[in-house]
C-alpha cells in the first residue's frame, strides 16, 4: 500500500466567508439599502404633501374682521315704527349701506386716522356680504332697531389678502379693488385693534359664495352634501354587495355563468369613476329624470363605484374564515345559512366593515363622477330642512366644491381650495381611523 502522505483538498473554514457568501451578503445589504431609500423617499414626497397643504391652506381659516358701532336708524329701517316684520323686508341691502358707510366714518373719527379716503373708499374696506350680514341680523332682532349694536364684519378678499402677506402694495399697482389710501387704513385700524384676524367659523359651516365676496365663502353646505350622499352609499352598496358576496361565496354553483360573474366585477372594480358618472348621467338623468346635481343622483352613482370594491373585500373576509368553523357548524345539526349567517358572518364581520369604511372613503373623495352629473354649480343655499330636502334639493360635495374654487380667478379662492382639502383628509382620516379602530376591536383569531 502506499504512503497517505498526500495531503486533501482544503477545506473553507465556517469562520471565514466565501466570495460567494460576502458576494450574497453584499446584495442583501445593497436591498436593505434600497428598501431604506425607498421608504426614506415616499415619507419626504409625504411631508412635502401635507406641508404644502397645511401651509396653503390654514389661511383659510383665519378671516381678518373689523368692529364697528353701527346705529340701526329708526328712520331708515322702520319708518312707521310698528317693528312689522314684512315692513322691514323692504328694506334692502342697499339700504343698510348708509348705516356702515356712517359706523366707518365714525370709527375713523374716534381713532384719529387721519385719510382722505371718500365714505364710498371706506365702506370698500368691508366684503359685499356685510350688508346682508347686517339685515339678516336686524329681521332676527327687530326690537333693536333704534339702537347702537357692535358688529364684527367681513372684510374684502384684498385686505384679508393684506393682513395675511398675499396681497403687497407692489401687487396692487394695477388693482381697481383697492389703493394705498386704503392699506394705509388698514395699517391705522390694526394698530388701533379695531381690525384683526380671527379664526372664521363660518368656513366650516357656511355656503359658497360668487366670485364678488370670496371672503364669505365656506364648505358647509357641500359637506351636507356629501353627508347625504355617503348615507345612500352605505343604504345601498352595504347591503346589495354583503349579500351578493356571501351568495357567490358560500351559495353559488361553481360553473362558468360564476366565473363570468366573478371577472366582470373584477373588471368594475378597475373601471375610470368617469365612466360611472357618464353612466349616472345617461341612466338617473337623461333615463329617469331624476333632478341635476342632487345627491341622491351623486349617491347612486358612487353606489355603482363601491359596489365592486365591497364585494371584493367581503369575499376576502369570508374565504379567511378557517373552513372548519363550517364543518363544525353543520356537524352539529345547523344548515347552509345558519351555519354562515350565525358562525361565518359574525367572524367576517371586521374585513366586511373595513372594506365598507375603505370603500366609502374612496367614494367620499372622488370628483370626476360629480362633474358629469352637475355638482359642481354655484351653491349658496341654506343647509336642508329635511332627509327628502336633502336628497333632492341641489347641491355640491366637498372635492367638487374645492375643484370649483381652484379654477375661479380670486386668490382667496384658491386659499380656500387649499383650506377645503384640509378638511377632506380629516373627513378621510377619521374614516380610516374608524376602519382600523373597528377591525382591531372585532378581530378574532383561531
């Protein structure tokens, strides 16, 4: 035999790493890597987002107002003097104009300020809707005519735009809304705290307004609106898309008339909402003649938008329920529909109502259905008397009615788009919260 002298193949130590193992673990850091820049991205793109909208959009609202002591003169409010409410309905704005233009001049009398600014100039610094504000108040309390009553008013677009730094005095060369003489004015009354900037309410709860007062401009109308709307969403698309989904989950033969079934509400759920709203409009308008820009005919359509996405994820919800809780169910005596509407159902029931709350946040956010049904018109009405009222009567929804106001010519317009987004993601937000909120508190696990 020969000598085993010859000395074996070395062998690679399990302390020290290969080319191919350092090779390996420099891809994985490489992806690590990748991972960590990808992330790192989409949170900036985020923070960017929202604080441009913030930034943008917190402006509107704050609203700059100015108090003054307006006398509400017998002589031109109540001639007669018997405080008949239809008697003082004739008096239009126009004729409360006097009375502000005579608290303005009396307001710059007190302080001091010298201008050589006419009454017409000085009433100019308050918005158009502060005649109205005016008489609403005096037909709500007529027993005050005759009295000295300290209002706050509305001042106009451009020196709101003032005291905020959007409008300067090199930006108003060419402005026929306002002149130096004014800001000058503007200067004195904020010195004298007499004008200020103060949060505005009646954005959140107010209507829309036309393009000569966007000062008074507000989202509270166009949220009923879209209150209404998501209430015939969840009426409708809740039920008709729970019990389509536990028909074709639980009841339906498997057979090709299923299949097609199955991939047609596939396809629906990645249809453009714009043709959901060519289809409102050729079928609610056009076919049943139901009333433009009502949210009824808005819910409809956004009805047909959700369904899909309910039933998706209500057949999602249902195939994670374990088939053994099935098997149990009818081992013990219960039939088909016992067993899923008292043991499959109950347990489905947080992935149902998360889908839903998804389903409906996407309604509430989507505008190109609105457009086509004409929810996008000038709405300055009051809130609905009733739920027929509401559904009926026309009106905007929240995305239609920032749309309408970021293509209007104004600046504070534009800001107000910017405010109304803000309360749209709160609206989203909130509604996401809830849907988490709700699947962590019905969740079980087996």
């Amino acid at each position: 035999m020969t000598d085993m002298s010859k000395t074996t193949a070395p062998r690679n130590s399990l302390l020290k790493q290969d080319a191919r193992t350092v090779k390996r673990n420099r891809a994985e850091k490489r992806f690590k890597a990748y991972g960590i820049a990808a992330i790192s991205a989409g949170m900036l793109m985020l923070v960017i987002l929202l604080s441009t909208i913030i930034g943008r959009g917190t402006g509107a609202f704050q609203q700059t107002f100015l108090t003054l002591d307006v006398q509400l003169l017998e002589a031109k409010l109540d001639k007669n003097g018997n405080r008949d409410l239809e008697e003082i309905k004739k008096v239009s704005t126009f004729g409360y104009a006097p009375l502000m233009a005579a608290a303005m001049e009396e307001k710059v009398a007190q302080t001091g300020i010298v201008t050589d600014l006419e009454p017409k100039e000085l009433g100019d610094i308050l918005s158009k809707q502060a005649a109205a504000q005016l008489r609403d108040f005096v037909l709500e309390n007529t027993d005050l005519i005759g009295t000295s009553v300290e209002f706050r008013f509305l001042t106009n677009s451009r020196v709101d735009g003032y005291v905020k730094g959007r409008v300067t005095r090199e930006s108003i060369a060419n402005d026929k809304n306002i002149n130096v003489a004014q800001l000058d004015l503007v200067d004195a009354l904020r010195a004298d705290g007499a004008l200020e900037k103060r949060f505005n309410l009646a954005f959140i709860t107010g209507s829309d307004a036309s393009d000569a007062r966007p000062e008074a401009a507000g989202m509270g109308v166009s949220m009923i609106g879209s209150l209404f709307m998501m209430l015939v969403v969840l009426a409708l698309a809740l039920p008709i898309g729970v019990a389509a989904s536990i028909y074709l989950e639980e009841f339906a033969p498997k057979n090709w008339i299923t299949d097609i079934i199955e991939v047609n509400i596939s396809n629906l759920a990645a249809v453009p909402s714009i043709v959901f709203g060519i289809l409102g409009l050729a079928v609610f308008i056009n076919y049943m003649h139901l009333p433009n820009s009502a949210p009824l005919v808005g819910g409809l359509v956004l009805t047909l938008m959700t369904l899909p996405t309910i039933i998706i994820s209500t057949r999602a919800s249902l195939k994670s329920v374990p088939p053994s809780i099935r098997d149990a169910a009818l081992g013990v005596g219960a039939s088909k529909m016992q067993s899923v509407f008292h043991h499959v159902l109950p347990l489905a029931a947080p992935g149902i109502l998360t889908g839903t709350i998804i389903g409906l946040a996407q309604a509430l956010g989507e505008t190109a259905p609105l457009l086509l049904i004409g929810m996008v018109g000038f709405i300055a009405s009051n809130p609905p008397d009733g739920i027929a009222s509401g559904l009926m009567d026309p009106n905007s929804a929240m995305p239609a009615q920032i749309y309408e106001w970021a293509k209007r010519a104004d600046p504070a317009f534009y800001e107000r788009a910017w405010g109304g987004i803000i309360i749209l993601l709160v609206f989203l937000l909130t509604m996401n919260a809830i849907a988490v909120m709700l699947r962590r508190r019905f969740e079980r696990r087996w």
